[in-house]
C-alpha cells in the first residue's frame, strides 16, 4: 500500500531553517511527481511546491518562491522540502502528496512552527 512519512518539523525562530523530508513506499516512486502542501490553522490547504518524476519540473506557490527548495532523490524514494527565511507565516502542518490515477495519498503531516 502506499506510504508516505513526513518528517523535519519543528521549532524555529524567524530567519531559520528547516529541512522535511518524505518517505515513500508502496508505489514506483520515480514515474510520479511529487507535492508539498501545508494547512495552517483555521485556514485551507495550500499546495508549496511540486516536482515532476525526473526532478526536472518545479514549481513554488508566490508566497515562498526564492526561500523554499523542492528535490528529490528516486534512489532513496524520498522527497525534500528545504525552507530557509521562514517566517511566522510559515508556521503550518505540513504534508506531502501524490496523485496515482485517480486517487490523492497524503503523509500524516509535519508540524512547522516559526516563532521567536
């Protein structure tokens, strides 16, 4: 069945750094590509980042373009999410995604706190 385990969350004053990291298993990780989404409280999931299957394709919501980097690694069947400048906007639950055929699988999410 398929898998997917987030993990990387925590708490981080504003201006830091993290790094969240999806485990997959249970599909041909490198024919899907790969999303990173996150909900904050009261409000709606929001789709961060996307990635094609070969890493060549990215895409970023404006709201993190230039701080947030998505990537992949098929060989390990993981997929990254490295945030940098966050800011207490950021602070969310974080999840990844994927679409195979027409189902969603979703991670149990990764709590992101940036506060002082």
């Amino acid at each position: 069945q398929v898998q997917l385990v987030e993990s990387g969350g925590g708490l981080v004053q504003p201006g830091g750094s993290l790094r969240l990291s999806c485990a997959a298993s249970g599909f041909t990780f490198r024919l899907y590509a790969m999303n990173w989404y996150r909900q904050a409280l009261g409000k709606e999931r929001e789709l961060v980042a996307s990635i094609g299957s070969t890493g060549g394709s990215r895409n970023y919501a404006d709201s993190v373009k230039g701080r947030f980097t998505i990537s992949r690694d098929n060989a390990k069947n993981t997929v990254y999410l490295q945030m940098n400048s966050l800011k207490p906007e950021d602070t969310a639950v974080y999840y990844c995604e994927v679409d195979i055929s027409i189902m969603s699988y979703w991670g149990q999410g990764t709590q992101v706190t940036v506060s002082s």
